[in-house]
C-alpha cells in the first residue's frame, strides 16, 4: 500500500488574486456587451485537455497549478489555463 499525499495547491491569497482577476476580466468582458461564457464545444475541449495534464486532480476537479474548480474556470470565456494549454 502506498501514501499519497494529498494534492498541493497555492496558497489561499494567490486562489484569491487568481478569482478576482478571472471576475474582473469576466465582468469587463460582460460589460462590454461581449460573450461571458464560452461555448459548450469549447468547454468540453478545455475540460478534455484538464483530464489529461498531470497537474490535474481528478477527484476534486480542480487544477494544483492555480487552485480552480475546472468545472466553473472552463465555462469561462476570458479563462486561460495557467500552463497556456487552452
């Protein structure tokens, strides 16, 4: 049997910075009357590469890079992912 440590993620001050930039650049895009969230074609694409990156965690659906909910961050028009994979 082997220990597997729990996934890492950033510390709680860099998620934050990371979800008020992902809102501010969200909310400036809906003001400028553009799309806010992205196509299903385009979340399904995002969401396939996630699965795929070992950086993912699979189980909590969330990205150990930035600390995101993948399932809300792919839905996201102005997301990117923080390794520039979408």
């Amino acid at each position: 049997m082997t220990n597997s440590s729990p996934p890492s993620y950033p510390s709680s001050p860099k998620m934050l910075q990371s979800l008020f930039s992902e809102a501010y650049k969200a909310a400036k895009q809906g003001l400028c009357g553009d799309r806010v969230l992205a196509q299903k074609n385009q979340v399904e694409e995002r969401l396939a590469i996630c699965s795929t990156c070992e950086k993912y965690n699979v189980e909590a659906k969330r990205c150990t890079v930035c600390g995101c909910f993948m399932l809300v961050k792919a839905n996201i028009e102005t997301s990117e992912c923080p390794d520039g994979k979408w």
